[in-house]
C-alpha cells in the first residue's frame, strides 16, 4: 500500500482526482455512517475484503444507468405487463414493496455465488448500512412471488441521486423487476440516474454505460441540491407510485421457499 492516503477517524476524505488509475483512492479503519455520507456525497464508496482495512474508491469511468436508458428484454417487458394488469385485483402473485425486508436483502445479496469465491459484503458492511438504512439513507426494493421473496437489491439515496449497490435473484427477473419498478418511482421524483459503481457485462445488458469522474461528478452535485424522493415501507405500483402496505393486502414471507 505504498503511497496510499490513509485516513484516521477525523481526515476528510481526499479528492477523487487523487485516486490511483484503478480507482483506489484511501484507506482506513472507520466505516461509520458519517464518513459513509462524506464518502458518497463526494462519488467515493468502499469496497473491501473481511479482514482488510476499509478501502475507498472513485474509478473513472464510472458505470452510470440512465433511468430512462433502461433496457427491457422482451420476456421481462411480458412480466412487467402482466404484473400491472393485476395490480389491485387481489389475484397478484407477484407484489413489488420497498423497505419490509432490508436485511433480508442485504444478506441475500452477501451471499456466496456460483461465480464468485467470496463477497465483499462482510458483517461490518451489513451492520454500516443496516444503521444507515434506519437513519433513512439506504433503502431496499423487494419482489415477491406467491407471498415470498423472490429478488430484490438495495441502495443509497442522497438527495436526488440513486447508489445501487447490489442485487440477488432466487427466481429468474426477480431483481430486474425490482429495478424496474424502482427506475419508475425514481422517474417519478426526479431522479434521472443509477450509480453502478465499476463497469461489467451484466450492468451493461440493463443500458448502463461508463461516464467519465468529472461528468459523474458534475452530475451528483447538481443531484445533491435536490430533495429525496419519499421513501417509505411500502408497495411499489408499476408506474412508480408508492403506497403504504396494509397489513392485510398480502402475505409477505422472507426467505426462499
């Protein structure tokens, strides 16, 4: 790590153009929910492995989704429309919700892959956002199928800009479906774009594309001066309106069946 900026609990954070070419920019020990919101507001955000100091990064470029840039396959786009024909019906067996089962997501999403040897969402990660999520900032978008979840993925919202941070599957589209109802809610608010963080196949398939760190910046500033959108625990409908779950409009069990 030679050379690298290391930071104590009380060191701002560098500025982003200091970040190495891979992107890696300072290291440290402290993951608390104000130097997460220092980080994000400035385009940085950690990544790291169990037993590592907590490492800071701002690649550039920077996967970026446009809301609008979203791209649906056509058995996805079948879904969707089947899943708006019957919302409100009482015959939905598949119902979008937001915040009801975040750390049930977070973990979901910590779990270990077919295609990866381990995850970067350690028990520090999910003890960080899970407090930061009860301060209101990170939020969880969840979809369930038959009364169970099924997929979904969680974020940082800061002003009028989405961090996605990741998503899991247990049933085929099930985080797409989740993604697609949350770019509608964010739409609605005035939130144009997704953070994706670091470039892959995958991200690029949905329509994100990379940005340059002085575009992507430019960008979070102006979203920064925006207010939130309002979240709450609730269901999310098709064209992004969120409402309060009642406690008996469905049977929601977390967990895969």
């Amino acid at each position: 790590m030679s050379g690298l900026i290391w930071l104590d609990s009380d060191t701002p954070l560098p500025d982003p153009d200091y970040a190495m070419p891979e992107g890696l920019l300072a290291a440290g020990t402290d993951l608390s929910v104000e130097r997460l919101q220092e980080a994000y507001s400035k385009g940085v955000f950690p990544w790291f492995n169990e037993g590592d100091p907590v490492l800071w990064w701002s690649p550039d470029p920077r996967m970026v989704l446009a809301c609008a840039d979203f791209k649906v396959s056509r058995s996805l786009a079948k879904k969707l429309r089947q899943i708006a024909r019957l919302e409100g019906t009482g015959q939905e067996q598949v119902v979008v919700t937001t915040d009801l089962a975040f750390e049930h997501v977070i973990r979901a999403c910590a779990a270990p892959r077919a295609s990866q040897s381990g995850t970067w969402i350690s028990e520090r990660i999910v003890r960080s956002y899970g407090e930061w999520h009860r301060l209101g900032q990170v939020h969880s978008v969840e979809t369930w199928v038959d009364g169970r979840l099924a997929g979904g993925l969680y974020g940082v919202n800061l002003g009028g800009f989405f961090f996605g941070e990741s998503m899991f599957a247990w049933e085929t589209d099930a985080s797409k479906i989740a993604l697609a109802h949350l770019l509608r809610f964010l739409e609605r608010h005035g939130v144009s774009h997704v953070d994706c963080q670091q470039e892959t196949r995958h991200l690029a398939s949905l329509g994100a594309a990379p940005m340059s760190r002085s575009a992507f910046l430019e960008l979070l500033g102006i979203a920064l001066q925006r207010p939130s959108p309002p979240w709450l625990a609730g269901r999310l409908l098709h064209d992004g309106r969120l409402h309060p779950l009642k406690n008996d409009a469905v049977i929601l069990n977390e967990g895969p069946a």
